[in-house]
C-alpha cells in the first residue's frame, strides 16, 4: 500500500440494529466506491444474517468527524474462559472481509488493528478472508505481537458469464457436461408424472425455503431445528431484502432438489449458497440438473459473473474455469492465560463434537 495522508480520525462501535440501520446510506456509498466489497459484507446481507448471528457482534467504524470512511464487521464468541474473536459473518458468510473508501485503506488498517488488539480474545479467527485489507490486517496484528497459530490457503470456483443460456452450453462447457446437465431434467419429467421446476415467488418463497432445507438436511444431516432457525430466518430476510433466489425441482409436492443463491445487483454476480437434494432420487442426478439451473438463472438475471463461493468439489470444476482463493488466519495471545487456553481448548473440542456426533449422528463438525 502507498503511504497516504491521514485524516484526524476516530474509531466508534455499532452494536444494535438500530445504530446499523442508521448507517445504511453511508454503507452503501461505500460499498459502491469499493472494489473488494461483496454480497456478504454488503448493508444488505449483513441486515438479514445479524438478528440471527452465532456469536454477538459488533462493528468497528473509522470517521473522519461524522463522516465513515469503513466499516469492519466483528463478532465475540466462546466464553470468559475462552474468549474468541471472529470476523463478522464467520462462519455462516461464505466471503468476509470490510468495507473502506479506497483511498483510506492504509488509515483503516492502522486504526482498526490497534481497535482489534484493544478487544479481549485469546484467538482470533479471521476465516474466509477475501480482502487483501484483512490480509494486511493480520500481518499487522503478527508485527505487534500477536503469534500466528495457523495460516491457510483455500479455493472457491467461478466464471465470468456470457450473454446467453446457449453461448455458455456450448461454448463454455464440455460436450459431456452439457449433455448430461440437459439430459437431468428430462429424465426426471419422463419419469415422474408430477415433476415440476418452481421459482419462489412472494407469495410462497417461506414454503421453497422450508423444503430447500429439508433437502439439504437429508443430504447433510445436523441440527434440523438450528438449520431452519438460522439458514431460514436468513434465507426469508434475504429475500425480502432482494438477495435471494430459490427454486426448487419437485415430485408432486415432494422436494427433490433445490439451491438457494445469493443475488448481488451492486457487482452483477450470482453466488449458489445451499444447493441440497433428496437422496431417494440419487438414480437422476438431480445434483448435475440444480448446478447447471443455477448457472442458467444468473445469466437470465443479467449477471456477469457466476460463482459456486466456498468449496472447490469436482462437480463445479465442470461449469467454471477459474480459482478464486481465500484465506483462513487464527492468531493467539503471547503470555500464560493465552497458553493455558490453548492447552485446554483440543480437549474441550474433542468433547463437543463427542456430544454432536451421539446426538446428530457421525460426520459432524464444529
């Protein structure tokens, strides 16, 4: 980063809903200034996940007087034993990072790093960081004392979208791609008398939502309850807020399969958030028919840019060709209470997901 002139400035903390409702206007300014902004640090977004965030949150905000010049969306979790802190959105927000007028960058690291060493944590989880500022922010944080416990690289798969439906079947993909993508949901209206494909509208988008979760619990498995409590409530603000699109294939009145995707007017990109399907329809594939019917409604919507977000699986590597990377940080506390957490906390781990696997079943993670 260039060296930058720094204006008097001051950090504040939002950490109702009504102060963030405050800051719409000049939120959105800036998300529109800055070009490492996406869906999931957007006003929007962040308004409908934060009433049913994991841990309690808070957002750190720079001014120059009345005037903010970024925002850093944070968020407090674990316990006074074990005091963690997280970026804002982690780990329900597939991209996190902050929201900074460019030109003052610089000043926002600077002044949000000694913010976030002024916090009480023992660890700090920086997840899914895409934001070279985070990045800068972390080393900040390790340049005064903080020890880095654990760096890791991770990618997620995208594309830049044509015009049409037509151009990207039979000039982006594979012959055998785009066969078999085409070939998903015929097979299912030959086989089923009752198949149908539906978009959520207003009128039902509350009962797309409720099956997609279904679905995606039968494929996945875990806290039913949890799920509709957070991916639901989510799920309904973002629409309301304009964010979302559902649909969903059915037998009847029976889920077969669906996805659930995050629309991003400011950055004309399409990010496919929940996909899920009913194993008893395994024998149609009905997985290779949803990845392509996503791909296939962000080019109606208009956008330029499609993106299969956090997870590299094979499936997507065959409807997009490029590797966007993200960043998973966790930095420690120097000194003995830091230690004596770390020593403690694979063991308190070790026990809840003990706990999680007898109640949910094996294949659980924390």
């Amino acid at each position: 980063m260039t060296a930058q002139v720094v204006p008097r400035v001051r950090v504040d903390r939002i950490s109702t809903l009504a102060a963030f409702d405050a800051e719409r206007e000049c939120w959105e300014r800036l998300e529109k200034l800055d070009p490492e902004t996406n869906v999931f640090t957007s006003w929007r977004w962040l308004r409908a996940y934060l009433p049913v965030a994991r841990y309690r949150w808070e957002i750190l905000v720079l001014r120059d007087g009345g005037q903010p010049l970024a925002y850093l969306p944070l968020a407090h979790g674990g316990n006074v034993f074990d005091r963690e802190l997280y970026l804002g959105g982690n780990p329900i927000a597939d991209y996190a990072g902050m929201v900074v007028q460019p030109a003052y960058a610089e000043a926002a690291v600077e002044a949000f790093a000694e913010a976030v060493l002024a916090e009480r944590w023992d660890g700090f989880n920086a997840l899914d960081v895409f934001d070279t500022r985070i990045d800068a922010l972390v080393q900040r944080l390790v340049d005064r004392g903080a020890r880095m416990e654990s760096r890791v690289e991770t990618h997620g798969l995208w594309c830049e979208l044509p015009p049409t439906w037509d151009e990207y079947l039979y000039q982006r993909i594979s012959k055998r791609t785009r066969a078999n993508t085409l070939r998903v949901e015929r097979r299912l209206a030959e086989a089923l008398p009752n198949f149908r494909i539906t978009f959520a509208g207003d009128d039902d988008f509350e009962a797309h939502i409720d099956a997609l979760i279904e679905v995606h619990h039968k494929r996945w498995g875990g806290n039913l309850r949890s799920a509709h409590r957070c991916f639901g409530t989510l799920f309904r603000n973002a629409y309301r807020a304009g964010l979302l699109h559902i649909f969903m294939y059915w037998d009847g009145d029976t889920p077969i399969a669906g996805s659930a995707s995050f629309f991003d007017e400011f950055r004309s990109a399409y990010g496919a958030y929940m996909l899920g399907f009913n194993e008893a329809y395994g024998k149609f594939a009905p997985g290779l028919g949803v990845a392509g019917r996503c791909v296939r409604s962000a080019i109606e919507t208009g956008c330029k840019v499609f993106d299969f977000l956090r997870g590299e699986e094979d499936f997507k590597r065959r409807y997009v060709d490029r590797v966007r990377v993200t960043h998973q940080y966790r930095l420690t506390r120097r000194g003995a209470r830091a230690a004596a957490v770390g020593a403690l906390r694979p063991m308190v781990r070790a026990l809840k997901l003990a706990a999680a696997t007898v109640v949910y079943g094996p294949g659980r993670s924390l």
